[in-house]
C-alpha cells in the first residue's frame, strides 16, 4: 500500500500527540490505535513487552480484538513459546506473513499460537522495539484479510515503533522505579510497624504486670487463702479429712486453672504488637496449616491499617467476626484460596472475606453456632454484615462494614455501646 510522504508525516505527528501524557502501555496503545488504524487498516493491534530483568518472560498489551495474549499480563508468558520468539530474541529483524494461520514460522511445539487460529488472524506484521540497539519487544499488526500487508508496511511499522520505543522504555523503567519506591516504603512501613510493635510491647508489658497483680490478688490469692482456711478444720477432725481432700482438690483445680487463663492472658497478642493486618495473616496461617492440598492465603489492605485507630475492643470484635469467617471458610468449603481484603472509603471500612470453595448449601439452624455470633457481634458494633456467593468463580464471600467514624480520636472512651462491644469480644 503506497502512502504519501505528507500523509506518513502527519501520521507520526498524530501519533506522537497521542502517547504525550499517558502513562501506561494501555492507555498509550488505546491513544494510538486509531492513528495506527488509518496506517494499516488492521483488526488486532498488540504490544509484546520482554519483563525488565527477565527477558525469559514477557507481557502483552493489546486493542480492538482481546484474546488470551492480552490475558497474560498477571502471569507473564515465555518468551520461548511465543509464535515472534525469533524476533524477540533478536534472531530475525521482522516478521512478515499473508496468513499466520498456515505459516509454520508461526506454530512449533509449545508454541503459544491459539490466539491466531481463535482471532482468524491471518496477515500480520511484527517489529521490534529496541533502544542501543537491544530488543525489548515488538509491535504487532494482524489483518484477518489474507495478504494484506507488504514490505512497505513492515517498514512504515518500524517507524511506528522507533517513535513508540523510546516511550515505551521510559514508561518501563518509570515503572520500575515506582515499584522499587513502593518495595522501599513497605519495608520502611515494616520496619516502622516493628519499632511501634516493640514500643506498644514495652507500654503493654507494664500495663500486663499491674492487670497480672491484681488478678493474681483478687483471684488466686483468694482461692489459696480460701484452701490454706479449710486446712485446721481438717486437722481438728482427722475423720472428714477425707471428704474435706476431695474439697480441697476441686479447689486447687479451680485456681489451677484460672491461673493458666491468667498466664494465657498474659501473652501480648500478634494484634497488640503488629496490628490488625498482620494477626490476620496469623490467624489465615495458623487455619490452613497442614491442610493438604494446601490452601492459598492473601490479606491486601489498602487501608494503612485504618482497623488499628479503632478502639481496642471494637478491633478485637472485627477480629473475631473475620476469624470465623475464615474458619468456617477452611471448615466447611475445601478452597483452595481464602483471602482477606480491607478496604475504606469516606464513610466505612469493608472487610471482605472471600473463599473459592464450594458455596454455602443453607445453612443449618443452629442458633449458637459461629454464624449466628458473628451477626451478633456485627450488630453490636453496628456493622453490617453480608453473606453472599462470590461472584462467577464460586465460593462464599463474608463482607463486613463499619461506619468510620468509629475510629475517630476520643471515640473509644465516649463510645456508648463500648460496655457492649466488650462483652461481645
Ligand atoms: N465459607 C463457607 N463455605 C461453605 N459453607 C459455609 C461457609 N461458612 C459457613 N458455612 C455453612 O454454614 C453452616 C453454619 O456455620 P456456623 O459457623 O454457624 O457453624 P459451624 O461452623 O458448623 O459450627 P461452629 O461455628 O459453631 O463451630 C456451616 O455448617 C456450613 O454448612
Ligand atoms: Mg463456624
């Protein structure tokens, strides 16, 4: 197909216009896609990208026409089972077919060729984008007519692409850098959530010693003051030591045990000291280990732990109510991925607890059972709660809402349900 040099030039020109400002491959290919369209009259349109540091793996990008190429940018493809792998590796400057469909350049063992066949893709060029030289990916141009494409239009395609490549790149490393700025500030987060981890620690353990004291006082000191009292009747009359023993034993049981609950509650919890998101992950681990086949676990909160300027007994009720959630998700639904997702807007912050496991039959009535104290638990706190299928992909989602002016300073003392809260915990 001849074109004009006038018509080219404005071509470019429009293209450049376009990309100017976007930032992201998606947004730059749907900018130019029209621009490109009046080049080649083409029905796919796609950019293959070789991962930053990983050439083994790439990505797809693509307009128009979606296909499993454009599918692939969550689990980047190989690059060796790419139908263009030649161009990528550098072996060859282009590709140039009449019809992809019976051309074996196209289809060799493993070759992630579907695509062609599922689109009818039939005349296609492709172009590598490259800066100093080196291939970083390749620009795609399919027709489903046959023969559509000549030399002239890989040529006028390269020139596409080395007005794309330079943006593409910066792009690529604009990205990387914001990961890298992002892994950065995580790990600052993390190391910052350790110093307040260890500070709340300190404040928590002197705050423990008193609570200990006057456990210790009020109950266990009763208790054993209580048995040292029976001791002299005992020695006063030999003859019911018997009974008085098993008396005594049953006490000594009792203050064995109300001993060990105070030791239990001794332990700074994994929320006292990192917060809510991390006792989430704890809780997740500890309900799936040693479950086979093993189950898959992810919390995202995209809060900044907003859960944690809640008053303490409002964030253990939340706690408890997506504890359940996960156990029963483990219990009863045999998934293979139980997530937790946090997330807030102006109003309320929605945790959602998410399985892809087999769905809720009805459940049976049973008025004590864990459903049943977490909408208890829900109402107190006056949260919502919602029970629902989880989307197409099956299994059950747990979404629990709350108001987000609980979290405001001062709250936890004035708040009027905060005697109720506790007793829901
Ligand atoms: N995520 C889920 N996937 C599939 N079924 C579920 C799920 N959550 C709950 N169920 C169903 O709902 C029923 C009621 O759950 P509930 O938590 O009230 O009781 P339970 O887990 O059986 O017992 P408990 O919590 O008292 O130990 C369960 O028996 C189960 O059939
Ligand atoms: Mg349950």
């Amino acid at each position: 197909m001849l074109k004009s040099v006038d018509v080219l030039l404005e071509r470019y020109l429009a293209i450049t216009r376009a990309i100017a400002g976007q930032m992201d491959f998606q947004s730059v290919l749907g900018e130019i896609a029209g621009e490109v369209h009046q080049l080649f009259g083409h029905d796919h349109l796609d950019i293959s990208i070789l991962l930053p540091g990983n050439p083994d793996r790439n990505v797809s990008f693509e307009v128009g026409m979606s296909t499993q190429w454009g599918e692939t940018r969550d689990t980047p493809h190989r690059t060796a089972q790419s139908p263009i792998r030649d161009l990528l590796t550098g072996k060859v400057s282009n590709f140039l077919t009449g019809d992809a469909c019976n051309d074996a350049r196209f289809h060799f063992e493993g070759a992630f060729d579907s695509p062609i066949f599922e689109a009818n893709l039939r005349s296609r060029v492709h172009v590598p984008l490259q800066v100093h030289g080196a291939v970083y990916g390749s620009l795609n141009i399919s027709s489903q007519e046959i023969d559509r494409y000549d030399d002239e239009d890989v040529e006028v395609a390269q020139q596409v692409a080395d007005l794309l490549a330079p943006y593409f790149y910066a792009l690529i490393w604009g990205d990387q850098a914001k990961n890298a700025a992002l892994a950065e500030g995580a790990a600052r987060g993390r190391e910052e959530a350790l110093r307040l981890g260890a500070l709340r620690l300190t404040e928590g353990m002197e705050n423990e010693r008193k609570r200990i004291g006057m456990d210790l006082h009020d109950q266990t000191l009763a208790d054993l003051t209580r048995i040292l009292q029976r001791i002299p009747g005992m020695k006063r009359n030999p003859a019911r030591a018997g009974s008085a023993f098993t008396g005594i034993a049953n006490e000594i049981n009792t203050c064995v045990k109300e001993l060990r609950r105070i030791i239990e509650d001794t332990k700074p919890s994994v929320m006292d000291l990192f917060g809510f998101t991390q006792a989430i992950e704890a809780q997740l681990e500890r309900s799936v280990a040693g479950i086979v086949p093993p189950v898959k676990t992810s919390v995202q909160d995209l809060t900044a732990s907003i859960v944690d300027e809640f008053p303490d007994s409002l964030r253990t009720t939340l706690f408890r109510i997506v504890q359940e959630a996960i156990n029963n998700a483990v219990k009863h639904s045999s998934p293979r991925q139980v997530s937790v997702g946090i997330d807030a807007d102006d109003f309320i912050v929605l945790i959602n607890v998410c399985d892809d496991g087999s769905g809720m039959c009805e459940p049976e009535e049973n008025p004590t059972g864990g459903m049943d104290n977490m909408r208890v638990r829900a109402a107190i706190i006056s949260a919502e709660l919602d029970i629902s299928a989880n989307g197409p992909e099956g299994g059950t989602r747990v979404s629990i809402s709350i108001p987000r002016n609980q979290s405001l300073p001062g709250k936890a003392e004035t708040m009027e349900n905060e005697p109720l809260v506790k007793a829901a915990i």
